[in-house]
C-alpha cells in the first residue's frame, strides 16, 4: 500500500495541502516562509498537491501538468535558507497534525519530507 492510499488518498491531500497554506497565511509563526511566496496561494496550493499526489505512490499529477519536478531548480528564485526550511517542516508538521490521524503515518511522512526539505535549501549559511 502507498502512502497516497495509507492516508485516504486525493481527499487528505486535499484536506493537509490546504492546512498547510492556511497556516502559512494566517499563522505569525510562519511569517518568513510566507514572505517567500509572493503569488497568489491557490496556484502553490494546487501545485504542491498535485506534486505530493505523485510523490506519495498516487497519480502523477505533476509530472502530467509540469513535466519532471526539478524541485530544487524550481525554487532557486527563491532564498531558501533554514529558518524557510524549518518553518516550511513545522508548518507541514502542524498540517499533518490536523489532518492525517494515524501516527505512524505522519510520522512516515515526516521522516521523508525532512530530507527533502533539507535538499532544497539554497544559502549558505553558518555551520552547514
């Protein structure tokens, strides 16, 4: 079984990517990594749900809209430093947290998100 399945597929994605920009918005704690995406919310909301569809075992939704997801060239426009990486995981954490009950799963989750979080920071910064 995929992770896509083990959480209740399209609908939790759903429910968790929508948590996660509503946080990003709306939560001061997180006031950085919302400085870091100036757009409009609904189409990053789309794309990182459509990413997670196929990064978790479900339809490649990415990939069908964007081709190979690059995910680091992608963002190299951006700063992404650790406080982005760090507030990025704790508001993916506090997501998780409200929409994916089991937790073994959140926690599979997150053990696999970390490293990706850490491959897209792009600053050098003290004691990497």
């Amino acid at each position: 079984m995929t992770l896509y399945e083990a959480i209740g597929g399209a609908e939790t994605l759903q429910a968790l990517v929508a948590s996660f920009y509503w946080r990003m918005q709306d939560d001061g704690a997180y006031r950085h990594l919302r400085t870091l995406h100036p757009e409009d919310l609904a189409n990053a909301e789309d794309r990182l749900f459509k990413y997670l569809s196929g990064w978790t075992g479900g339809p490649p939704l990415f990939v069908q809209a964007y081709g190979h997801p690059r995910l680091r060239a992608r963002h190299l426009h951006v700063a992404v430093d650790r406080l982005a990486r760090d507030q990025w995981l704790a508001c993916m954490a506090d997501a998780l947290e409200e929409t994916v009950p089991q937790a073994a799963l959140r926690e599979a989750l997150m053990a696999a998100l970390v490293p990706l979080a850490d491959h897209m920071r792009n600053v050098a910064e003290p004691q990497d």
